[in-house]
C-alpha cells in the first residue's frame, strides 16, 4: 500500500470511528480531569482513537470495562461513554463537530488599534466580531475616553480588558422626553413629544411614575426613528401611561451581560455622567449590569457617578466582583439579587454612594463577602434580607455609613436571611445621620452569629449600641468579640 494511501485509509478510519460514536449513543460528559485508566494509550492522535476503539471492540463482552486514557496529553480530557466503557481522550482530538479557534484578541481605540474609535460602537463591533467569528476572545481597550450611547454587551466567553484607569468609559449626556401616547404592554413602538435628542442605535429606558422601580422597567436600543416614533428591539414589559408621566430616557448601563457565561471585564473605569442622566432601577441598569449570567468575574475596575447602582447582578450564578471601587452612585454601590448563589465579593471599597454600600437583594445565599471596605455610604454599610441565607461575612470595614453598620431587614420568619455568619469584621462609627447601631436585626433569622468581630464606638456618629434586637427578633450568638464605647450598651432589644 502506498503511504498516501495509508494516510487516506487512517483519516478514513478516525472519520469513520468518529461517525461511529456519534451515531450509536456516545454521550458526551462535561470537560474533567485525568481519570484512573485500565489501558494507557500514546496520545490524542488519530492512531490513539482507533486503538481505543480496538481496545472497546475487543473487551464489550468482558465482565471488565476499560477506561481509557491518553498518555501525555492535555490538561483537559473529554470523557466519552460507549456501552458502560469510558475513554478519556485528549479534546483537541474530538474537534470534529466544533473546531479548535485560538484565543483571539482585538484592540479597540486609537490610531494603532485593530478597531480605531472611541464609542461604545467600536467596542461593540469588536465583541461582536469575536461572538460571532471565535465564539468568544479578549477585546483590549486603549487609554482613552469612551462615548458611551448604549450599553457595550458581553457574550459567552468574552474578556473585556481596558488599560487602567485612564480607559474611561463614560455615559454620553442623558435626554429624555414624555409620551405623546401611551405605550403598551408587548409595542415595540412609543410615541415621544420631541424625539430631537434620540439617535437609533441608542440604548433607553421606558417607564412610567407608578412602572419605575425593580422590574417594571422596559430596557431596549432604538431601531429606528421616524417622525415621533420610536422603535426599539423589546417588547414593552407594562403598560405605561401618559397621565403618569410616561417617559423614554437614554439612560442605560455603561457594561452589560445578559444570559451569558465564562466572562471577565477588568482594569477599567465607568463613568455614568449622573449629573445629567435620568435614575433607573438597579434592577434594571447599572454602571455594570449582569442578567442571567452564570461564571462571571468582575475585577479591579473604577465605576463611579452612575445614577443607579454602581455594580449589578441579578439572577446569577458564580459571580465573583473583586478589588473594585465604586462611588459616588446615586443608589447601591453593589448590588447582587434576585436570586444570586455562590457570589464572592473580597477586596472592594465601596464608598460615598446615597444608598448602601453594598444591598444584599433577594436570594443571595451560599456566598462570600471578605476583606471589603463600606464606609461613608448614606444609608447602611451592609443590608441583607429576603432569603439571603447561609453567607459568611468576614474581615471587611464597616464604618461611618449613615445609618447601620450591619442592617438585616424586616422579613416574615420563613423568609428571613438565617445562618449568616459575621466574624472577624471590624464595624465603627456607624449613625452618621443620627441614631443607628453596629448591627440592627428586625426579623426572626435563626443562626445568626457573630465572632471575633470588633464592634466600637469612638465618638463618631452615632453608633448607639453594638447590636440591636427589634421585637420577637432571634437572639444572636456572640462569640470572642471585643465591643466598646457604646452609650445604650453592647446589646439591646426594641421595648
């Protein structure tokens, strides 16, 4: 036999064992580590497959069933199953249906850019053309400032990277203007009384006086414009009224993710230009807002003056946010909710916003709040509440915030935020706008307790006691911490 007749003959016998699996009920399992193997095969070559499947072919009818795996192979293997026998075979190998794409990378901003220009629809662009070319890669973004006009979005397995931060990504000056009809339910479609300040493409948000806050909110980009009609690309959520103060804004989030996974964005600054901008529910929109997005980390990057909340996350899952700063937001500094498991926030510093310096929403359980500074915000340092269940909050700075340190909010009992641990939190100085306490509980939470924590006043504020237990509330474990200079006393229940 001839030797290209030999390499036709070996591709046609990979292609052919390859067609084999697929069609008779290989199952495909999760990406995994190295496994224990019956039988060591050389690597992830095509000869390695057909011995594999020689190997299969030869022991189906043994009461032993082989695991397979490649010798010197990658760190990662894709486990296949064939009849209760396993090959663990190198992936790059089983590259048949989707290909293998590198990493790719694109630069975004000035003159030696791969994309040249500094707006959101050049950051877009390259996004895009990564999504849709390699199913994910890195975008790069230059030192510069970036016109914002609609929210940058993520897809699965994008990296959004800047240069530090003198890559700003900054909110372009806000316009709104009122219903000349009312808008409804599922339109795509509103009809505005001056649409002189919209530009298709730009992102908005839809709304009325009684549809203004959580999720009643419609989010949308415009499509097109003619005359006093505005179109955009989803339906209307509500009905919105004209007789109350139907309004379309072009406030929108500076960064988002929605129903994404695998993504980063880091080493950047967002600037949400709240002076001139409408507020939007931080439900809805925030300087950084993810949405249904599961395996996100959001790292060492500035957000600052939005006016909403300045990091969001809402239905999500695994999200890590660390060594951020975020201030000056006109609501939250951060916001996870809505059912958010296994969260991790470590390293932030969380400062100066009008509301909380971080609002644990609703159903944010399992997780980690670790060596975070709250301090100087309006309202609490730290509020908990609606099913926010079993997260651990330790090592963090929680000072001189305008009401409490520490605020669990009123929730009927079986709703309540129990099993959440505080240890080894410093907490001072709280009460900033008048009477306040370390930690406040105001619901039955079961399992509370707090250890090693430091919990003090020094004549800043007023922190009026260490904590404090409205009526019927649980009792609190306490545990090794060391609390002074409080003039109502260390603990304290509501008369």
């Amino acid at each position: 036999m001839k030797k290209n007749e030999k390499k036709i003959l070996m591709f046609s016998c990979t292609f052919l064992f390859a067609f084999f699996i697929i069609t008779n009920g290989l199952l495909a399992d999760n990406l995994q580590k190295p496994q224990k193997a019956d039988v060591i095969i050389a690597d992830g070559t095509p000869a390695a497959i057909i011995a594999a499947g020689d190997i299969i072919k030869s022991r189906k009818n043994e009461d032993k069933q082989p695991l397979v795996k490649a010798k010197n192979a990658s760190d990662t293997f894709s486990r296949v199953t064939y009849r209760d026998i396993s090959v663990v075979i190198d992936t790059p190998v089983l590259s048949i249906i989707n290909p293998m794409i590198p990493n790719e990378k694109l630069t975004v901003g000035g003159a030696t850019a791969d994309i040249k220009g500094f707006n959101s629809v050049a950051i877009q662009t390259a996004i895009d053309a990564l999504h849709y070319k390699c199913n994910g890669g890195t975008v790069i973004l230059m030192q510069g400032n970036f016109d914002i006009t609609f929210p940058v979005r993520l897809y699965d397995n994008i990296v959004l990277i800047g240069s530090g931060e003198k890559t700003v990504l900054k909110k372009c000056k806000g316009f709104s203007s009122p219903f000349a009809l009312d808008a409804d339910y599922g339109e795509l479609k509103i009809t505005v009384k001056d649409p002189s300040g919209f530009s298709p493409g730009m992102g908005v948000a839809i709304y009325d006086e009684t549809q203004r806050l959580a999720w009643g909110v419609t989010t949308a980009r415009i499509t097109l414009i003619k005359g006093n009609d505005i179109y955009i690309d989803n339906y209307l959520l509500c009905d919105y009224h004209t007789d109350k103060k139907g309004t379309i804004s072009n406030s929108c989030s500076v960064i988002t993710a929605i129903g994404a996974e695998n993504i980063r964005i880091a080493n950047l600054m967002v600037d949400g230009s709240k002076e001139s901008n409408e507020m939007i529910d931080g439900c809805r929109e925030g300087g950084v807002y993810l949405h249904k997005v599961r395996n996100a980390v959001v790292e060492n990057i500035i957000v600052k003056n939005f006016n909403s909340d300045g990091i969001s996350w809402q239905i999500t899952e695994n999200v890590t946010v660390r060594n951020c700063e975020v201030f000056g937001c006109t609501s939250s500094g951060l916001h996870p909710g809505t059912g958010s498991p296994f969260t991790t926030v470590e390293g932030n510093n969380s400062h100066d916003n009008d509301g909380f310096g971080l609002f644990v929403c609703w159903r944010v359980r399992d997780g980690f709040v670790r060596n975070n500074s709250f301090h100087k915000n309006g309202i609490s340092g730290i509020s908990t509440g609606h099913k926010d269940t079993d997260m651990l909050f330790a090592d963090n700075h929680i000072y001189e915030n305008g009401a409490d340190g520490i605020q669990m909010r009123g929730e009927l009992p079986l709703n309540a935020p129990h099993r959440n641990i505080f240890k080894n939190n410093l907490i001072e100085n709280n009460g900033m706008k008048g009477k306040a306490y370390g930690l406040s509980i105001n619901c039955k939470a079961e399992g509370v307790v707090l250890e090693d924590n430091i919990i003090r006043s020094t004549g800043k504020g007023h922190q009026a006691a260490a904590v404090f237990l409205k009526a019927n509330s649980m009792p609190v474990e306490l545990k090794n911490n060391k609390i002074s200079g409080h003039p109502d006393g260390e603990v304290i229940s509501e008369k």
